[in-house]
C-alpha cells in the first residue's frame, strides 16, 4: 500500500489500538505503550498521534457512554479502519523482508 508511510511511534499506536480491540482509548493506550516499550509516553503525544492517524484514514473514533467514575465524561474510542488494517500488513512485510536480507554470519559474530 503507497502512500502511507508509517513512522515508528504511529506504527506502535496502531499495534497497541488493535490489541486493546474495544478498550482503545488514550489512556489505555498511553499506559500499554509505556509498559510494554519501557518509554515514558506522554498522553499529549499519544492524542496527538491519535489525531494525525485519524486524518490519515487509518483510525476511526466514537465517544463512549458517560460514567460517574468519570464525573459524567465520556471517553473517545478508537478502532483501526480497514486503511489502517493494510498499513501495519504493509509494515510489518516490510520489516520481514529487510530481516530476511540480513546475513545470518552478522548475528554469529556479535
């Protein structure tokens, strides 16, 4: 798929988005991103991130129901699109075929 290049954190963003599956919210999504990359992930970032993804085409969002726990707020859910399904394909094909040039003597050596 051309056209939609994916930087790093982007690319991690949609990763973490579709392994929340219906628990994709900012925070949720800021506090897997810090756990499992060991990086302090600031939520400003992540939103910021969010949005950029979602002109892209790649992310959808909807607000959720109201809670009290929340003092009456809703939180924004977010799902990948059907753009943002082929995009991490395209990625991750990408990164498996760049792997597989790499010679297996550099790795005996290190």
């Amino acid at each position: 798929m051309k056209g939609t290049n994916l930087g790093e954190f982007e690319e991690l963003v949609l990763l973490t988005i579709a392994a929340l599956m219906n628990e994709a919210y900012s925070v949720a999504i800021c506090d897997e991103l810090s756990e499992h990359t060991g990086r302090s992930v600031k939520l400003g970032v992540v939103h910021a991130v969010l949005n950029r993804l979602e002109e892209k085409g790649l992310v959808t969002s909807e607000l959720g129901e109201a809670t009290k726990a929340r003092g009456g707020k809703r939180k924004r859910f977010y799902e990948l699109t059907m753009q943002g399904k082929a995009a991490l394909v395209n990625a991750k094909s990408m990164r498996d075929q760049l792997w597989a040039r790499i010679p297996s003597l550099v790795w005996k050596n290190s």
